[in-house]
C-alpha cells in the first residue's frame, strides 16, 4: 500500500496559496521539486508544522500531493486546514472588474 495521498481539491490560484500560508501562519510557498518517500513531486512546496515532507500544490494541474504515512509523518488534519484556507481566500479575491 502507497504512503502517498493525492487530493482532488482544485488548488490553482499560486496567489491564493499563498494567502492561505499567510492566514494559517506558515512559511510562503516556494516552487521547486520535492522528494516524497517514493518519488517527486514538482510544484508550490509548502511546510506544514510537524511534517516531514512538504505538500506540494500543482497549481496547473489543480492538484496536491503529500506523504503523512498515515498521520505518523504529519498531522492529517493540516491537509485539510490548507485547502480550506485557499478556499477562503480563492473566494474573497478580487476579479476584474464588476459588470
């Protein structure tokens, strides 16, 4: 069985991510290539508090990867508290101009 989680949250908006880091306290975002404990993910890397591997958002793909291994690498509920965050902030911004 894989340690590997993948999300099917849209996460799409690098802007958004990082309001979420900012609103949840975390270290911005920071693009680059990250080693999972099978493989690589490429994309935004973000830290989460205790984590051991960052996730990494694919912004073009709208997807997100982590490794937790079953909450023993990083508390699962961070995940979560991210993509909530982004929701948060993907609603609330500002789109062009109003009709």
């Amino acid at each position: 069985m894989s340690h590997i989680v993948t999300i099917e949250t849209q996460l799409r908006d690098p802007a958004a991510v990082a309001a979420a880091c900012r609103r949840l306290g975390l270290p911005g975002p920071v693009q680059g290539v990250a080693k999972l404990y099978s493989g690589q993910a490429v994309g935004l890397l973000v830290r989460l508090p205790g984590w051991r591997y960052p996730v990494v958002v694919d912004a073009a793909a709208g997807r997100v990867r982590y490794d937790n291994f079953d909450g023993a690498w990083g508390a699962p509920e961070h995940p979560g508290r991210l993509a909530q965050a982004y929701a948060v902030e993907n609603s609330t911004a500002p789109r062009g101009t109003p009709c």
